[in-house]
C-alpha cells in the first residue's frame, strides 16, 4: 500500500518556471492542488487546500512573495 500523494500549492508568476516545477514535482510524485502568481490569492489557496508544500517565489512582480508565508 502505498502513500498518498504529497499535496504542493505553487506560488510563481513566471509560467514557464511554474510549468517546470509542476513537471518536476508530479514526475516525483507529488500532487499540484494548485497555482497562482500572487500573494493574496495564495493565502486564499492555503486555506482553502491546505497543502502539505508550498512552493513560493520571493521575487514576485507584485509584492516580495515572503507576504504569503
């Protein structure tokens, strides 16, 4: 019997860095419950989905990233 998935929120607002990691991350197991480019919607997102893994960029356009955790 094996384990469930690891649940991942990412956080990123470059799409080809969020499509590398998602790629990365379910090649690994792990299970993407879901995406976003802000930190807003990400906090939204976490309690909401509470994953596991939070996956976040520090560096966002908009705002630091660290906002979110």
């Amino acid at each position: 019997m094996s384990a469930a998935p690891r649940k991942v929120l990412i956080m990123e607002d470059a799409v080809f860095i969020r499509a590398m990691e998602r790629r990365f991350l379910e090649s690994a197991g792990f299970e993407i419950v879901g995406e976003t480019n802000s930190e807003k919607e990400c906090v939204e997102l976490y309690r909401k989905l509470q994953p596991d893994l939070l996956i976040a960029d520090l560096a966002l356009a908009e705002g630091t990233g660290g906002g979110a955790i």
